[in-house]
C-alpha cells in the first residue's frame, strides 16, 4: 500500500533524518579520535616501560616491576613467565596479540640478539571503551528524540499558516460575493503567492456559480408560464362534456406530466437556492405515499412495453424511514427518476420497486451499467448506453445531487445474470442536522 504522509509528517521525517546523520558522524568521529588516541597512548606507555625494564642491568637490580595488568618476556627465560613460541613469533614493534579469548597489546623489542616482550591486559580498556559506546549510543538516541520533538514543534509554527488557509478556503463563506481576500492576512511568501492563487480560482468559481445560479433561476421561472398554460388547459379540457375516455385518458397523463415536470422545475430552484446547505422539509411525504403515487403513474407506461411492475412494502416498523416525512418534491424526483431511468433501459423482463425501514431500492432486469462506468453513472451527462434514446444523463446526477443535500445514500449495484439495481437509504430521526 501506498503511504503518502502529510507535509508535516515530511518536515518531521526529514529533521530527525539530518539530525541523526549529523548525531552519527560525531559518535563516529568521537569513537574514532578515542581509539586512535587510546593506541598512541598505549604505545607510549608500554614503549616507556619497557625501556625501564632494559635498563636494569642484572634481575636482581630489578626494582621496578611490570605494572600488575603487565607481563614481562624474555628470550632466555628472565622475567614473570618463559617466552612461548607464539611470543617468539612476534615482529619488533607495538601491536595486539590475542591469545585464546584474551587479548593484549604487545611491545616488541630485540637488544643485542635477545628479543623482549611486555604484554598489557586489554580487558580495562576494553570495558572503558563499552562505557563510551553506551554514552555515544545514549547521546545519538537522545539526540534523535529530541530531534524528532523540535521538528514536530518547528513543524507546527511552519505548518500553521498552511493550515489555516486551507481551513479558509474550505470555508462556505468564501464561496459568496462578499468574502474577503485571503491574500491580505499573509506575507509576500510562498503561502502568500498560494493565498493569491486561491483568491483568483476563487473568483473564477464564484462568478461561474453566479452564472449558474443565474440561468438555473431563468429558466426556471421563465418555464413556469408554459407549464401554468399546459396545467391550465388540462383542467380545462377535463371539464369539456364531450370529451371521450380515451381523449380523457391523455390529457389526464399530460396533466400528470405537467405536474411532474413543474415539480422538477421546483427541484432545481430549490437547489439552486440552497448552494449546498440542507434544504428545509417543506411539503411532506412518507415514501409510501410517494409510492402509491409514483406507481400509479409509471404501472401502465412499464405494462405497455411488455415489462412486470412489481411493488413490494416491507415496512412494518413504526417510526423509521417509512412513517417520517419527507420533502416531498425532492423525494418525487429522486424515486421518479430512478423508476424512469429502470423504464429507459430495461426491454424485458420486470422493474421492482420495494420499500423497506430504512428506504427504498428500484431494481431492473435491464441491459445493465458497464463496471468500468459504474463510479461515473452519478456525473452529469453520463449515460449507460450512448445510442439509446435522447436523454442528455442528468436524471442520476440530479439523484447523487439531491440525496447529498439531503443526507441520503445512493448506491448502485449489479444484478445477476442482468440489469441493477439502486439502493436508497434514507435519514433516519436523531441524526444531526447539516
């Protein structure tokens, strides 16, 4: 998996991994300047030792004696212990020489053809030096820690005007007329310069919404003298006398149509409106209601074409989705839509529409949505199959649009061997407001 940690995290990171090369490179040089220090010394010591040992003419002249972590070779046999043959095969000069697990520094030396040896115990140095590992390890892992605190501190300061400026340009406020520049509360810096840049798309954005909101609200308002005509005329034609069953039943569904079509015109404005905050409930419905009412206008419209219609209600418990208002216009649209885009592309089989205690789904036996056009069926003028119809794909995107002002859950999902079906959950009482 793919970590990408935050900018922060960065900083963070990249202090602590300068401040641990920094830490290294001294504990390496400290260990390193020790341990040459520590052979020079050694050298000059047991090379002065043993000088004195020399100088003593005869063994019992010796009154100066090897130190007690010392031990005095020679040749012949003179000294603390006979020369081994391991001894005998050392070279003149200072070196170590390990004998078994023990180790030692060795000086060499030859005067008048006998060759003396003085041995030093390692052991004392040796277990300096792990006390000088630890305070170096000590030192790095503290030196670490510490950076990785004053990073995450220098990050925060350095953080800060990045985080509150998106925290402004996340603000809902900067989407109005009236919002302030964001660049003024900034230096002439690099988050100036972004500040800027957000003030400019920002303004882009706001006249497009303008713009927007403009021709949503005209056309609109200027569609709903037409449809007052059509509703009118309808109510008109239905009061004539000699108007026949079969004229009555078409001018009934022009009626129905009209009025669907004024309540989507009504849809639009109430979006348009809102700009993304929660529109109020306005005239209610349960989704039974809306049911009842929806099936009886699409029954016959799915009939005629040869499909199944079935209508299913499993609500059974009081006070969930199925008894608790909703706006009835935005519901009307989005089970409307659902039913009408099942209708669109299903040319056999059947179309479900069952409620339950937490919504409602629409199911069809249909030609189905590609998988790799599945996450994109919510977007504006997307469609499932090009060639069918002239819709312009608005229907879904009008759903993805309205169940997110409303806090609802749209969801697609395939069917087996054909078709989908779409899954709607409704808000239930007790959640929190937007």
């Amino acid at each position: 998996m793919d970590i990408k940690p935050s900018l922060k995290q960065r900083i963070v990171i990249v202090f602590a991994l300068m401040s641990a090369l920094v830490a290294g490179v001294f504990a390496v040089g400290i260990i390193a300047t020790v341990h040459i220090v520590e052979t020079r010394l050694t050298t000059i010591s047991l090379g002065g030792n043993l000088h004195r040992l020399l100088k003593q003419d005869r063994i019992e002249d010796w009154h100066h004696r090897p130190d007690k972590d010392e031990l005095f070779y020679a040749e012949d046999g003179i000294g603390d212990v006979a020369m081994s043959d391991d001894l005998k095969e050392l070279k003149p000069g200072f070196q170590e020489f390990f004998r078994g697990k023990k180790a030692y520094y060795a000086m060499v030396e030859s005067v008048g053809g006998r060759r003396y040896v003085l041995l030093r115990d390692q052991r004392k140095f040796e277990k300096r030096e792990r006390i000088l590992f630890a305070v170096v390890l000590v030192g790095f892992m503290l030196s670490v820690l510490l950076a990785v605190l004053l990073g995450r501190l220098l990050a925060s300061r350095v953080m800060a005007p990045v985080s509150r400026l998106a925290g402004q340009v996340r603000h809902r406020d900067q989407l109005l007329e009236l919002a302030p520049t964001l660049a003024d509360d900034y230096a002439r810096d690099e988050v100036g310069a972004l500040a800027k840049s957000f003030d400019e798309t920002l303004g882009r954005l706001r006249a497009a919404l303008g713009r927007e909101k403009l021709f949503t609200s005209d056309v609109s308002h200027e569609l709903r003298t037409p449809l007052m005509v059509l509703a009118t005329s309808c109510e008109l034609l239905l009061e004539y006398p000699a108007l026949d069953e079969r004229s009555r039943t078409q001018v009934q569904r022009i009626s129905k149509a009209t009025a669907g079509m004024n309540q989507l015109v009504e849809t639009f404005l109430l979006l348009a409106r809102t700009e993304g905050k929660r529109t109020s409930e306005g005239q209610g419905s349960t989704i039974a209601r809306m049911a009842d009412e929806l099936v009886e206008v699409w029954r016959q419209p799915i009939e005629e074409k040869g499909l199944a219609f079935i209508y299913v209600s499993s609500i059974d418990s009081p006070g969930n989705a199925g008894s608790r208002l909703y706006n009835a216009a935005l519901l009307r649209s989005v089970m409307g839509n659902l039913l009408r885009n099942a209708w669109h592309y299903t040319d056999h089989g059947f179309i479900r529409l069952t409620l339950t205690d937490q919504g409602f789904s629409v199911e069809d036996s249909g030609i189905g949505i590609p998988e790799e056009k599945r996450q994109a069926m919510f977007q504006p003028f997307v469609r499932g199959d090009e060639q069918r119809g002239e819709g312009l794909g608005l229907g879904l995107s009008l759903v993805q649009r309205i169940c997110a002002n409303q806090r609802w859950t749209v969801t697609l999902t395939s069917r087996e061997p054909a078709g989908c079906c779409f899954t709607v959950l409704l808000e239930l009482p007790g959640a929190l407001p937007v």
